[in-house]
C-alpha cells in the first residue's frame, strides 16, 4: 500500500541504526505477491520477509492473537515491535516517522 511503501525506508534505517532485526509480513493476495517480493528486494530487505505468495485469504485470527481486542477491521501499515524476549512491546498503526520507529525499538530493547 500507499502508507507502507512511503514509511518503510524510515523503518528499515530505523532497526538498521537500533541493530534491530527487521521482519517484515506482507498480506498481499496472490496478484500482488509478486509486487510485493519485488518491493522488498528492491529496498534490501529479504531475509526474514514473509510473502502470501499461494494468495491465501488473510487470516484474522492472525491480528487478533497479536491484539486481542481488535475486532477485524484492521488498518495497515501496522508495526508490532517486540523485545529480544518476544514480548509485544509496542503496536504502531498508520504511517510512521524515523522518531516513532527509533523510540518503539528503544522501548522495546529496554523491555525484558
């Protein structure tokens, strides 16, 4: 999308610069797997990038396990950022700046 596209060089220089692992989850449909993959490696980002290249229908139960008490409608892009100990630290929703990145990551190195 639009928002993901414009906020993702923030985001990838924002865990390149905290020495954050990026993992990136496209949910894109079969037709614009493809894109998508090319996006990415366009932008340097192939290790840890999971693409819905088999076009499968989005899951929601995919959200609500990450955010318990969202409903189903879910805007994108969404950012979750979690500790080294896999905690959910911090969900971001919408376009984000460097800042916003840079202060999520250092909340979420800190966390424990």
């Amino acid at each position: 999308c639009g928002p993901c596209k414009a906020e993702f060089p923030e985001l990838v220089a924002s865990a390149k610069s905290k020495g954050a692992d990026l993992v990136t989850v496209a949910f894109d449909d079969k037709a614009d797997a493809k894109r998508a993959s090319e996006f990415l490696g366009q932008k340097g980002q192939t290790t840890f990038a999971f693409i819905n290249r088999q076009g499968t229908d989005f899951d929601p139960g995919y959200i609500k396990w990450l955010e318990p008490g969202q409903n189903g409608d879910v805007a994108i892009p969404r950012t979750y950022v979690f500790s080294r100990s896999g905690k959910l630290v911090k969900t971001l929703v919408g376009g984000q700046s460097a800042a916003a990145f840079a202060a999520a990551i250092d909340a979420a190195q800190k966390a424990k």
